[in-house]
C-alpha cells in the first residue's frame, strides 16, 4: 500500500467507499450482505486499507453501522470519514447529526465530518458554523466539503477560518473534471481530493455490453446506455492496452490514473473480497508518463464524442419542435 501523510497521519491512497454497505440499489440483501460487508471491511484495514468513507445517508444509517461494527476491535489506526446530509444544514442540526453518525460508528470522534452536496438555500457562512461547532465539540478532528467547485471550496474556507482539507469529487477517467483546477489547489496547498466512483460505476471495468441494461443505481446512468458504451469503448481499449503491459486488469489501470495525480485518494466499492483485493492491488501499479499520456488521449476523445452525442441529441429535439410542411 502507498499512503498520503495528513499532519502525520498515514491515509491510504485506495481507501474503501462504504455507499453499497446497507444500500438495496448496490444489490445488498440480494447479492451480498451483513457478514460479507463486514468481512469486505476487516479484508481492507488488514491489507493496510486505513481510510473508511461513509455517509449517514448511506442506507439510512446501515452503512456507518456496519462499519463500526466491523472496526469496534480494531487497535490500529483508521482514518474514519462521513457525510452529513445538508437538508438543513445549520448548527445545531449538524452538530445532532454528527453525534448520531457517531453512535453508529461507536466511536467518540471522528477524523473527516463532511457536507455530502452543497446547499445554495442556506448562506455558506451558516453552513460552516455548523462545522465550526463540530470541530469545536470535538467531534471530528478534520472538515471536509463534496462536490463543491474549487471556487466554493475556497469561500467555505474563508468563511470557517481554518482548513477545509479534502473536497470528495467524483472523478475517473470519463468524467475529469476535477483536473480542471481542483488538483492543482489540493497539490499546492497541501489539501486532497478524495475521488470517489473512480470506475465510473464500473463502465471503466470493461464488463458492460451495449444492450446490456445494468441493474441498481446504474440503470439511470447515461455511462450504460449502448451510445455511452460506444462513446467509452477507446478509453476501455486503452486501458486494456496499459492492463497488459502489467499483467493488470483495466480496473486496476483506471484506479492507477487517479492515484498518480498529486494528492488524490480513491474510495472504490467492494462487494467481495476478491474485487476488494484487486482495488487495493492497483495502489502498488506505477504507470509510466507515456502511459498516462495515452490514457488523457483516449480519454479526450471520449469528450469529443460526448459533445457530439449532445449535439445530436439537442438537434434531434428541435426538429421535433419545427413546423412541418405538406
């Protein structure tokens, strides 16, 4: 395992996303369930897995309580992350919601507290006295912020008056926006960037076929529509390309991508031991520069077709709109 240092503090750079602990969309009761979640855990922290991320809307609660079912023995350190949900995100309400992911996880503190989205309904100024009190509680020793643009990032810190040091973004080879500056803040600030869906819901994996309708959470998912596959297929290739170079799987190549960007970690799901172990794997896999560079060129095409797909589809709705003539 490879780690990044958070004020001495080692932090896994493949970390365990916890979403599909509890979560029927993720299969769980059907396809797996309480004793293999717990074993998918205790597999990651003994292969040197030391971060954790949760959410207490991660099953409403199943997640953050299967996970502290699985560390309540545990003597070595983890570094424990979750999310609050920012429905009302305001003080006292953060500050209640924290402690109850806390009797989830059995634990009196956690190390990451995070705001899951942003809420433009409540001044930020607001939401970061909410996390003010958490820190000030005791009860996280670090704050972080999701899916925030770098921009808002910057003002919530401004406005909390102490560091906000991670930015949980989704981020994979399909989906890159994040090198769009959010890379080069966490680098030259010492922040990170925790990516989660770092194999795109797995259409990165090279599993799906067109015609093929994934189940769960993915059947929404324009990735898995036969043009999102077709759009996706040279950055599959690609991967497979790099895979065999290393004796690899394209999985493990795409999780490789992120970790070689400057402070970046990946919170991949797991729902066996043995993709858990594969995920873990890829932290011990150093692409060359060529390499990278021929992933970021099969991944600027997926862009281009991206546009055009849009493109064709804007234009199919407005002819749908124009006057017909007899």
């Amino acid at each position: 395992m490879r780690y990044l240092e958070l004020d001495g503090v080692k932090l896994s750079v493949v970390g365990l996303g916890c979403w599909q602990f509890g979560e029927r969309g993720w299969g769980y009761g059907q396809e797996f369930g309480p004793k293999d979640s717990l074993a998918i855990i205790r597999r990651a922290l003994e292969l040197g897995v030391t971060v954790l991320d949760t959410a207490e809307l991660y099953g409403w609660g199943a997640s953050e309580g299967l996970v502290g079912a699985a560390i309540q023995d545990w003597d070595e350190p983890i570094f424990l992350a979750s999310k609050f949900l920012p429905l009302m995100p305001v003080p006292g309400v953060m500050e209640a919601h924290c402690r109850r992911s806390l009797e989830r996880l059995d634990r009196t503190a956690l190390d990451l507290y995070q705001v899951h989205f942003p809420n433009p309904l409540v001044p930020l100024g607001v939401q970061m006295d909410g996390l003010r009190r958490v820190l000030k509680e005791g009860l996280s020793r670090h704050v972080g912020v999701s899916n925030f643009s770098l921009s808002r990032w910057r003002r919530a810190e401004r406005l909390l008056g102490s560091p906000i040091i991670s930015n949980q973004v989704r981020y994979n080879l399909l989906q890159r926006k994040p090198e769009q500056g959010l890379i080069d803040f966490a680098s030259r600030t010492s922040h990170l960037i925790i990516a989660y869906s770092p194999l795109a819901q797995g259409a990165l994996s090279g599993r799906y076929r067109k015609g093929e309708v994934p189940a769960g959470v993915r059947k929404n998912n324009p990735l898995f529509t036969d043009e999102g596959l077709a759009a996706a297929e040279p950055v599959v290739e690609s991967l497979r390309e790099v895979a065999a170079a290393h004796g690899a799987t394209p999985s493990q190549i795409a999780l490789a991508y992120l970790i070689a960007q400057p402070r970046v970690l990946v919170i991949p799901g797991a729902k066996s031991i043995a993709q858990l172990e594969a995920n873990v794997a890829a932290a011990e896999i150093r692409l060359a520069p060529e390499e990278i560079l021929a992933l970021r060129r099969a991944a600027d095409l997926f862009q281009m077709s991206k546009g055009r797909m849009a493109a064709q589809m804007l234009g199919g709705f407005l002819r749908q709109g124009e006057p017909t003539t007899a």
